[in-house]
C-alpha cells in the first residue's frame, strides 16, 4: 500500500503542477505526466521553472522499484482522482473488483490455451484489460479501442509503464479494423445510443426506427473480431434481455453465440439500479461448439462479504470442472 501511495502521490502532484502551468483538464495532466516518468524526460512544459521543478522531482522516483500491480493501481487511484473531478460522461473506468472477477473469467475459459490473442474494442483507459493481461499468466497479444483520445493517451501510458505491449486503435470501435479476429474479446460496453445512424445502418442489429443500442452493435462487432468458438467475457446492462429491442438481439445470439453464462453484479457497486451491469459469457459458434448442458447463471454476493464470495467461487468452480 506504502509503494502504491508513494507512486499515486508523484504522479497526482506532477499532474498538478502541469495542470496548473498549461491549464489543462487534470487527466491530460496525468497522461503527461505518466510519459515523462516513462521516458524520463521533461518535454512540452511551458513554463521553465514548472519544467525545472518536475525535473528535480523525477531524480526522487524509480519505475524499477514497483511492480506491475503497483503500478496498475496507482496509475488507477489517479485517475479516479481526475474521473470525480471530471464531468465527461463516457469517463469511466471499470471498478477493480469486476476487473479482477472478469480476469478470473478469463483465466478458466481459456485454460487450455498456451497464448491467447485478446481484444478489448471500448478499453477507456485500460484498466480492464491490462488487469486481465496481468491474470492470464500466459503469453497474451492484446488489442484495445476507444474513441476517447484522452483516454487512449492514459491507455498508451499505462501500457507503457507497466510494460505491456498492446496495439491500441484510436477510432469509433464500431468501424472497420485491420485486426485478424482474436480468442478472447473482454469488454466493459459502452452502453446508450448509437448516433451514426448511416454506419449503424450496416449492422444486423440496427434499430428499425431511429437511433440503434450501441451495446447491441458492439457485441455484433465483437463477434465479428472473435475466433469461431472463441469467447466474449463482456459488461452488459441488466436490462440487455429486457428492452424495446431484445428480441431481435436474442434472435441474433441464437444464430451466432451460445450464451455460456450470466453472472449478476452486486447492485451495491453501481451508482444506482438503472445502471447495474452482468457479466455476460458467450462464445461465437463455430464447428464442434455445441449450447452448454447448463449455462452459468450466478447471482454474485456483494465482493466485500468474503464468505458468500468464497462459497460461490467454489460453486463457479465445479461448474467449470464439470461442463467447460
Ligand atoms: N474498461 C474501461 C476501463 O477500464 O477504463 C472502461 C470502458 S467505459 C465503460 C466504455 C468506453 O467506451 C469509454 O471509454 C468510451 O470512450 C468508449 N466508447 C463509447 N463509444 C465508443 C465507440 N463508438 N467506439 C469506441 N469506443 C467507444
């Protein structure tokens, strides 16, 4: 905790001071100032006695006395920092504990893979999959999106310090990529409206009248960029199965997908009922992919209550073992 604290606290005072000086948001700030620490150089500040201060307050930190997850975490106690501070609706990060539970996901459902190549298409600042990568425990190739170029820039530098090499895409994740399709595609879906019309009108999933589900579109694209009997392991509103435009979404997944499984998160994590999320489980069909004797459909406890958590992990667990 010491360790992460001492790394939050450079890189929050650097920011500051950059903030101060170029009178920039504060999470462009961190973006900057996460590049100075990793290439360790002091470049495009204004002012010179700014420059000289963060100068000196480089000479006082390491890189090389962190570890990866105290880096991850640092790196995301600062930009929780900047996200309250900010009012940018589509800055959000994916909380640590669904992170953590997504990477568990990840691990079991592609166990019998030596390497997996792995695509996050709405990665935001990365949270998500760089804490993914950093549970595989295997050789990962790993691809993120996001049309936000704030938070490609946090991205790129979260990559970079904790020493992960992924290919990001700054683009609208619902045009075309010059990416083979992957294993694995994790994602925490951006959920609302679609508004290009035009570019929705190619989708399967498009809404016959107005504007389409833009988590609908995605989970259309994600499919299209996985592996036949490759997995999607994504963040999905409850509601999914239940609005205007369900049918049609659950006539394209019979087509497409088996739905292996649909794990509830604790209401309690999210901000109010409108916005709780699922994991939902899904792999593209392919040859020799059959529908699960039983899908995975978990209630989770709250992540705080230990016991109910570990009863259900080893339920999980069993699962695994009998029908994956
Ligand atoms: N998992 C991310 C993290 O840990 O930081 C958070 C993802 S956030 C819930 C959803 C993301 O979708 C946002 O970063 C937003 O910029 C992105 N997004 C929304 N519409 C998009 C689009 N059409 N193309 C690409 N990214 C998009």
């Amino acid at each position: 905790m010491e360790k992460i604290e001492t790394l939050f606290s450079w890189l929050d005072h650097t920011a500051e001071m950059i903030e101060a000086s170029q009178n920039e948001p504060y999470l462009d700030c961190l973006a900057h100032a996460m590049e100075i620490l990793f290439y360790r150089e002091v470049s495009n500040i204004d002012d010179d006695l700014t420059a000289k201060k963060i100068e000196k307050s480089l000479q006082t930190i390491d890189l090389k006395e962190f570890q990866q997850i105290e880096i991850r975490k640092a790196v995301q106690m600062a930009i929780l920092k900047g996200m309250k501070e900010n009012t940018q609706q589509q800055h959000l990060i994916t909380p640590e504990a669904v992170a953590l539970f997504i990477g568990y996901l990840a691990n079991k459902f592609m166990s019998r893979q030596d390497t997996v190549t792995l695509f996050d298409p709405a990665c935001g600042t990365s949270n998500l999959l760089t804490t993914v990568i950093g549970q595989l425990h295997k050789s990962v190739e790993a691809y993120g999106s996001d049309v936000d170029p704030t938070l490609m820039r946090l991205s790129l530098a979260n990559a970079n310090l904790q020493e992960m090499e992924i290919e990001f895409f700054q683009q609208d994740s619902l045009r075309p990529f010059l990416m083979a399709p992957v294993d694995l595609v994790v994602s925490d879906l951006p959920v609302g409206y679609y508004p290009d019309d035009v570019n929705a009108s190619q989708y399967k999933l498009k809404a016959e009248e107005g504007h389409s589900y833009a988590h609908h579109l995605f989970i259309e694209q994600s499919l299209t960029y996985t592996k036949e009997a490759g997995y999607l392991i994504i963040l999905v509103p409850n509601f999914l199965f239940t609005s205007d435009q369900a049918e049609q979404l659950q006539t394209f997944l019979k087509e497409h997908a088996h739905i292996y499984g649909l794990l509830q998160l604790p209401e309690s994590i999210f901000k109010s009922k409108a916005n709780a999320k699922s994991i939902l489980v899904l792999q593209k069909k392919g040859p020799g992919t059959a529908t699960p004797k039983q899908p995975l459909l978990v209630q989770l406890p709250s992540f705080k209550n230990e016991k109910a958590m570990a009863d259900i992990i080893g339920q999980m667990n069993t699962w695994f073992s009998k029908y994956l």
